[in-house]
C-alpha cells in the first residue's frame, strides 16, 4: 500500500505526546488540569434556551455559508469591534476555526510561487493545523522563530528577500497561542507591507482577541483598511471558543476580500461541515452580546493579577497581556512537567511539543505552558505549586 510522503513529516500533536510523557507517573497531589486550553469561564445562560427552542433545525440541513441572521451579526461585531464594515458576502461562518483555517489554505494557496513550490510561514510555536494546511496544499512550512528576543512575535521581515519572494501565505496569530504577545499597529503595518512587496497573503488568527488586560489589541482588517492595502491580502479568523468559552460550539468565521471569500465559500460547498442550524442560532445572540464577555475578561484580568503576585521576583514569568496562558521558562520544558506532576499533581505543557526545531534549536525547550482556564482559587492553588517548584 502506498501512502503519501508529504505527511510523513507531520508535527506530532501535542497532547498525545503529553499523554505519554506522564501517564506513566503517579500523580504527587490533588490532579489540577492547567495544560489544555478549554475555557471554563461561565458562557451566557441563553444558549441552551435557544438551541432548545429551535431544535426543529437539527432536521433540516443548514446554510453552508451561515444564516443571513449569523452572518449580520458577525459583521455588526466586526464594526463595533473592529470599525470594519463588511458585507455579508465577505463573510462566512465556521465549524469551529481549526476548519477554517486548513480549509482557506487549501482554497487559496497556489500551486506554485515564483515559478517554484510556494512557501506558507508559520510563528514557532504555533498551532499545528498552519503546518498541516501547508503540507495539504503541496506547500513547505517555514518556521520562524518568535523568542523573547523578538518580543514573542516572528520577524517575518529578516527573512532573505530570495524566500520572502517565495512566500505565498503568512500565518501571525495575535494575541500569541502560547506567549501573549499583541501585534500592535506598526507590527501590522510593516508585515501587510512585507506583504504587498513580495505579494502573499497574511492569514490572521485572532481568536484571542476578546481576552486581555488593558487595551484592546487591533486587529490585521482594521489596520489594513486604515493604511488601504489590497482587500485580497488579509484574511481574518474569529470564533467563539475563547471570546464567549463556548469550545464546544464550534462557532467561528473567517472574513476577507470578495474574491477569497469565494473561493473559500466554493471549497466549503464540497469539504467542509456547516454548523447545525440551531447552534447557529445560538451564535448569532451570542456575537451580539457583550455582558458575557466583559464579564469573563474581569476574571481573566484577576487571573492575571494572581500571576503577577505568585511569580513576583521570578525573572521572566510575568502574565501577559492578553490571551489565557503563562508561557515560563524553565530549564528543559519536559522535565520541569514530570517534575511538576510527580510533585504536585498539576498538569502542565512543555513548550517543545508547541513549536519546531530550526537550525538546532526548538524555541519552545526552555519553557513551559500553563493555562489560566480554572476557577480563581483553583488557578491560584496551581501557580502556587508550580512556583514552588520551579525555583527550588
């Protein structure tokens, strides 16, 4: 039998790797979960109350695009959010944004760049689903460092322009999944000018957007539509995982130029899973809503402050500014986690099974990831722990 070669190389997920890294261990304490992140914030109480009383819509296949309903209401937040106005048509609701963005590779990355096969970039760390769309597509995933030294952000533009040129699609997720850092406006400004110059497209994964202290991050449509880069060039991904902790929704959208967008809408008619119908009525109350949101961002914030006061005078384990984990350096990344767990029972991810090693040199070895998801006193109890132990 004959497979194909160009998933041979696959990253291998994260939390199987965890899985076997410490099962194998008994755990040294009351078992606190702070490795994946599954928000478990209240999520507003009228969603079951609406998928309860359109459960009829479960017997009808749903629009593949969204709801005209869902779909006004993801613009109106991306006004009030963003100051982006978009029609509807430029829009399109998600299965959960994972789906979004393997598919919006696959609809509109080329078959070849510059007469050879196209580059996709990727920050390291990063969310495995960029690196596996790029393989799909015939695509070679480029892993750019985000370290301290960059501000935990990639710099796209030290790339030689030999490769820039190459480059068909640039994946930047802001707030950063795992560190925190926020792209800010002149960070944008200089990567859609990367991009205008050596013609890709940025894809821009934003689905933490809705979490942070302080100032709202910006976004990549809004600073596009500020300095009027070409519509085509941006594409933009939300959901309501991390903004209203409904993971289990699978509720998101993406969000681009008119041209992109049909093509992604095409592809979606073959090969992708519309969201059952009244699930999208859900969603289209909760994206209009704000209460649940403010509320859940104050408790992140309290989190936050938690971090801030548990890590006080630990160099380089400050909480950050926006999104729900700590991203700590340590040592060596797996053996501060077996440690952690033979010790305490607290669950945590090392960095290395998040990014790529380069030249090298895996950005992720010397840190460790803790989500921020549980309860305040849970949170507290874990951090404590973990605080205890990582600096004996």
């Amino acid at each position: 039998m004959v497979f194909p070669e160009r998933f041979s190389n696959l990253p291998e997920y994260a939390f199987p790797r965890l899985r076997a890294l410490l099962d194998a261990h008994a755990p040294g304490g009351e078992v606190l979960h702070m490795s994946i992140g599954e928000p478990r914030h209240d999520w507003p109480a009228f969603v079951i109350e609406t998928i309860s009383r359109e459960a009829a819509g479960f017997g009808k296949y749903p629009p593949n695009e969204g709801t005209p309903e869902l779909l006004q209401a993801i613009t109106g937040w991306l006004k009030r959010r963003f100051g982006v106005d978009l029609p509807p048509a430029q829009v399109m609701a998600l299965n959960g944004t994972r789906e979004g963005l393997y598919n919006a590779v696959m609809a509109l990355c080329p078959e070849t760049k510059a007469g050879r096969k196209p580059l996709i970039l990727t920050p390291n760390p990063f969310y495995q689903v960029y690196a596996v769309g790029a393989l799909s597509a015939g695509a070679e995933p480029v892993y750019v460092s985000a370290t301290a030294e960059t501000g935990h952000l990639p710099d796209f533009a030290s790339l030689s322009p030999d490769v820039l040129d190459r480059v068909a699609i640039t994946f930047i997720c802001s707030p950063s999944n795992p560190q925190g850092a926020v792209a800010s406006r002149e960070y944008w400004r200089e990567l859609l000018a990367l991009a205008e110059k050596h013609d890709f497209r940025v894809f821009a994964d934003e689905c933490y957007s809705e979490v942070y202290r302080g100032e709202a991050p910006v976004g990549a449509l809004q600073i596009a539509t500020e300095v009027g880069v070409d519509p085509e060039r941006v594409v933009i991904f939300h959901s309501l995982s991390k903004r209203s902790n409904l993971p289990g929704l699978r509720s998101g959208f993406v969000a681009g130029g008119p041209e992109s967008m049909r093509r992604i809408r095409q592809l979606r008619n073959y090969a992708g899973a519309p969201l059952p119908l009244p699930l999208q009525r859900a969603a289209e109350k909760v994206w209009a809503d704000e209460a649940h949101v403010e509320a859940s961002r104050a408790r992140y914030v309290a989190k936050y402050e938690i971090a801030d006061r548990v890590f006080a005078g630990v160099d380089g384990c400050a909480a950050p500014d926006a999104g729900f984990f700590l991203w700590l350096p340590v040592e060596d990344g797996e053996a501060a986690a077996i440690r952690i767990w033979r010790e305490t029972g607290v669950r945590v991810l090392p960095g290395a099974y998040l990014s790529r090693e380069v030249d090298g040199a895996n950005p992720g070895q010397g840190y460790i990831r803790v989500a921020l998801v549980a309860d305040e006193q849970e949170t507290e109890r874990g951090l404590e722990a973990i605080r205890d132990c990582i600096t004996r």
